[in-house]
C-alpha cells in the first residue's frame, strides 16, 4: 500500500510534484500514467524517500518509507535503467544490496533465475544490453520479497519476449497481493496490465480511476461523414447544436454524435453522402484528452503525427 | 528472513563485497602496493650508487625515508580510490539503489569509510614494511641502512600507512561532498598538494607555522622519522591535526549526504 498525501515538490522555481494525493492499494496493478516530464519518477523518488517533498508525506505499508526496519523488505524499485556499475557483476551488484539487510546468497541466486539473467550473472554488468540492465534493474526491486513493487518505465528496452514477460510477472506479483506501481508514458501498455491508473500531467492529479472506465470513457463515439457539400451539412449540424470539425482530407467529424442522428439530417436537406461512419475514439486518444492541457512540450500537431 | 533489518555491520560487509568487485578498484590498490615497494627499493639502489659524501649529508641523510618514497606517490592511487568509492555511485546511478536498501543513508558512509580503510592498511602496512625492509637491505651495501628499532622509525613506517589511509578518507568525503569525479579528485589534490605552494607565498614565519598544520604538514610530521620542531608538528601532533581533519571532513559529507536529494 502506497499512501501520497498532499504531496508537493519544488526545484527552484519549478514545481514537479504539485498537492498529489493518492492511494495505490494491493493485490491489483496500478498504473501511473502521464506524459514525460509529468513528475512520475519524481513522485516515485519521494515515495522511496530518495528526495526529501517541499510539502506532504508518503507511507508505504503505513510509514514513511525511510522508517522501516528492513526497508528491502517493505518496498523494491526500478528507478532508471542502468543503475550498476558497469564493472561489476550483476551477481555482486545484488550481492551487495542485499548484505545491506542480511538476504542470503539464495536469494540473490534465486531472482537472478526469475529475471533470465542466470547466464550472464558473473559477467561485467557494463556489457549487458538495454534489456539485459532492465532485467537487472528488476531482479534489485525483487531481492527482498518485497510487500509493494515500484518500477518505473520497466519495459523500456524489452523486446517483445521481454514485454510479454513482464505483464506476466506484474499480474504474478499482484495476485500474490503485493501493491505493485508501475509508470509509463505509454496507456495501451498498462491498459494491458493494469486494472487502475493514475494520471499525471505536469505534477498534478488529472485522473485516478479503473482502468475499465478510462476505457469505457474512451469509448465515447463520434460520426465521420463525407458529404457531396460538406459546408452545407456542416452549416445543418451545427443549427443542431454539433460540434462539428473538418479532417484534412475534406470529411466531417461530429463528436459524441451517433450515425442515426447524422443520416437523417443529410437525407431531409438532400444532401448526398459519400461515408457515414462510426468512430471510436481510441485509448490513445482518451490520454491525449486528459492530458492535453498537462503537456509540457508539445509538438506542433501535425497529421498522423505520434509522439 | 524474519530477521532481515538493517546493521551497520552488514552495511560494511556490503560495502567491502563493493570494493573488492570492481576490477579497476583492485588494480589501484594493488598499483599502491606496488608503488610502494618498487619505488621504495629502485630509490634506496639510486642512493647506493651516490651515497652522501661529506659528515653534514651523512647525517642528514634518512634512510627511513628513502626506502618509503614510494608512499608518496602511493597517495595519487590512493586518493583517487577514496573519491571514486563515493563519486561512481553517483555517475552510475548505484547510489539510488544503495540509498533505497539504507534509506537511513549515514551507515552506508561509515560502510564505505570502514571498507576503505580496513582495505588500504591491510594492503599498504605490509606494502610500507617490505619497502623499508628492502629499501634497508640494498642501502646496507653502502652501509647506510638503520633498524625498525631506532628511534621513531618504526612509527614512520606505520605512519605511511596510516597517512593512506587518511588520504583516502578524505578523497571519500571530498568525493561525498562534490559528487564529482573530476571536482573531488580535483579538491584532494588541491588541498593537498596546491596549498601548500599558495601557503609558500605568505611571509617566510607565517608560512612555516601555517604549513605545518595543513594536512600535508600534519602528514609531514608522521611519516618522518625526525620532524623539525622548528617547521613541523611532533608526530602525535600531526597524527591529531590529521585526524581532525578527516573528522571534520567526513562530518561535513555525513551532513550532505543525509540532507541532499539522491
């Protein structure tokens, strides 16, 4: 259990974390979502007590982290890739953390199994690949059997296998009513492994919610419609009260409007309709939504364009 | 596992598994080591073949300090391990997972002063006691060699080490101060060897008492087997000054560390 209350972070004149407050509960995957530069992995730095809040307090498992007895055993995490030396082994890298508290040589032998790297474990870490140092970045947050999972970003680097992997081991580690906290900047992954989501835009709150309704919100319809004299049927529908937008290639889009309300304002003018579809709206786009007003460094929107 | 907490002693143990798994962290001790024995003996058999002609270089002559120069040079291996046992963390982003295993954050800077200085004069002691044994047995052929057991040589010897081992805990703190590679090397090597050219500037009484309680001086002071009274701390003294300064040093990265975001 995660508790974030009123949770605030100041760098200078910049405010990463602004007044959060959430609660990440056990036995579900709960993602934290928004785009980069949101304030996510500072919110996770807070939350393991790495960077000292302006204001507000965190608890996991009831505490402020910092004041656990066996701090490994409470909570592990995935801050950023590539957290080791590269000289040193990945064996020795989770040896040491874990002599830190007295986890045995078992132990770190074991999570080096969980995570594949059982091959390469005695190797320098510095030649490991992206994945292979995520992997390593997931057997540090799993060396003390901990009660709450935090990883931020973990399937960057992962390859497909690796992905695949990693929504099993999320799905595992809540089932075993662990809390787990997973970031991401990306909904259509964690929409595949989480069942609550977190959203932040420029440190703030913007959404807490199941991730069945995010869902279900972004299903919310829209018409597109090609007209023979789209001015004319747009000048028709917005009489109408729609609110009606042109897509680049002529079309009309009427959002929140279905196709049985759309047909027959064509067929009373006589207008000839070249397409009347249904849209619906993406995961993708029920994010941008939600975050449009958070984002800090947007690119000019182009068409088609994804960031 | 039920009793999983954290020690400070399992914070050292922790932090030796640290030192001792890094390669390039064993090589320069190692190159310490090697420093100081190589060194020692290659001068004391440059002595040999010019040995003090008249009755003035005869007594001046050190045969203690001949056979441990390779100490001083010992210092640059040394230092740079004190500063990188800290900065490397830094630079690799290590320090975030050490700090989230011991958020308490202080026992993994005394873990880490602990490994240092266990490891350096474990090493450097015997390194310092081959050099001069072997730095005595060449310059005996000229016999110009003393005994472990004249006055203060002995605690010459075991002061080169000890002043390693000083140097290396200053190059931890600086390098906990700074979190810099370049800056805490950059600083140790500064207050150690540029100050004392800057403290050369001041007038000639004014420097000499000034110089001697630099760091540099205090080490001075207990590395040699007769100080001058007159521009030296006895060696007690310099042991003092030393230690005071690797506390205050140490006490200031204890503070930063515990206060500063990872």
């Amino acid at each position: 259990m995660i508790e974030v209350r009123g949770l605030t972070k100041r760098y200078g004149g910049t405010l990463a974390v602004d007044d959060l407050s959430f609660t990440v509960r056990p036995g579900i995957v709960t993602g934290f979502l928004g785009p980069n530069g949101a304030g996510k992995s500072t919110t996770m730095r807070l939350i393991l007590g790495l960077d000292a809040p302006t204001s507000g307090t965190a608890l996991v498992n009831g505490r402020p982290y910092a004041q656990h007895t066996a701090p490994l055993r409470e909570a592990g995490a995935l801050l950023e890739a590539r957290s080791f030396h590269p000289g040193r082994s990945a064996y020795h890298h989770l040896l040491a953390l874990a002599q830190t508290c007295g986890i045995g040589r078992d132990r770190v032998e074991a999570v080096i199994e969980a995570v594949g790297l059982a091959g390469v474990a005695r190797k320098r870490a510095g030649a490991f690949s992206l994945g292979m140092g995520q992997r390593l970045g997931i057997a540090t947050a799993l060396l003390g059997d901990p009660r709450t999972v935090i990883l931020d970003e973990p399937v960057n680097g992962l390859d497909t296998e690796g992905i695949r992997w990693m929504r099993g081991l999320l799905a595992d580690l809540a089932a075993q009513g662990r809390t787990v906290f997973v970031s991401s900047h990306l909904l259509s992954e964690l929409a595949m492994t989480a069942q609550h989501v977190i959203v932040i835009g420029r440190g703030r709150l913007i959404a807490d919610l199941p991730v069945a309704d995010l869902i279900a919100g972004a299903g919310s319809t829209g018409v597109r419609v090609r007209s023979t004299e789209p001015d004319a049927l747009a000048t028709l529908l917005r009489q109408r009260g729609a609110q009606v937008t042109r897509a680049s290639d002529g079309a009309l889009e009427i959002r929140g409007w279905t196709t049985d309300q759309v047909g027959p304002v064509a067929a009373a003018a006589g207008l000839t309709l070249l397409e009347l579809s249904a849209r619906q709206a993406s995961l993708e786009d029920a994010f941008l939504d939600l975050t449009r007003d958070a984002v800090d460094f947007r690119a000019p929107a182009t068409s088609g364009g994804n960031r | 596992m039920t009793t999983m907490r954290v020690r400070q002693r399992s914070v050292i143990h922790a932090e030796w598994t640290k030192v001792r798994s890094v390669p390039s962290t064993l090589w320069s001790l190692l190159a310490a080591a090697a420093l100081i024995v190589g060194l020692g003996g290659l001068y004391a058999a440059v002595r040999v073949t010019r040995p003090p002609k008249t009755p003035e270089a005869l007594a001046a002559f050190d045969p203690t300090a001949v056979s441990l120069t390779g100490a001083q040079l010992a210092v640059f291996a040394i230092g740079i391990l004190g500063v990188l046992v800290v900065t490397a963390e830094f630079a690799t982003g290590t320090i975030r997972s050490t700090l989230a295993a011991v958020p308490r954050r202080l026992p993994v800077l005394w873990g880490k002063a602990v490994a240092l200085s266990a490891t350096t004069l474990v090493l450097c002691l015997p390194a310092a006691l081959v050099a001069f044994l072997v730095g005595q047995s060449v310059l005996s052929a000229e016999h110009l060699n003393t005994t472990l057991g004249a006055p203060g040589v002995g605690r010459a010897v075991v002061g080169s080490a000890a002043y390693l081992v000083a140097v290396g805990l200053l190059g931890l703190a600086f390098g906990a101060l700074l979190r810099s590679t370049a800056a805490g090397i950059g600083a140790l090597f500064g207050v150690l060897f540029a100050l004392p050219i800057l403290v050369g500037f001041l007038p000639e009484h004014a420097a000499d008492s000034v110089a001697k309680f630099l760091p540099s001086g205090a080490g001075a002071a207990l590395t040699s087997v007769r100080p001058d009274a007159a521009t030296e701390l006895s060696p007690l003294g310099g042991l003092i000054v030393l230690t005071l300064y690797v506390a205050v040093a140490l006490a200031l990265a204890a503070w930063r560390l515990r206060h500063r975001d990872a």
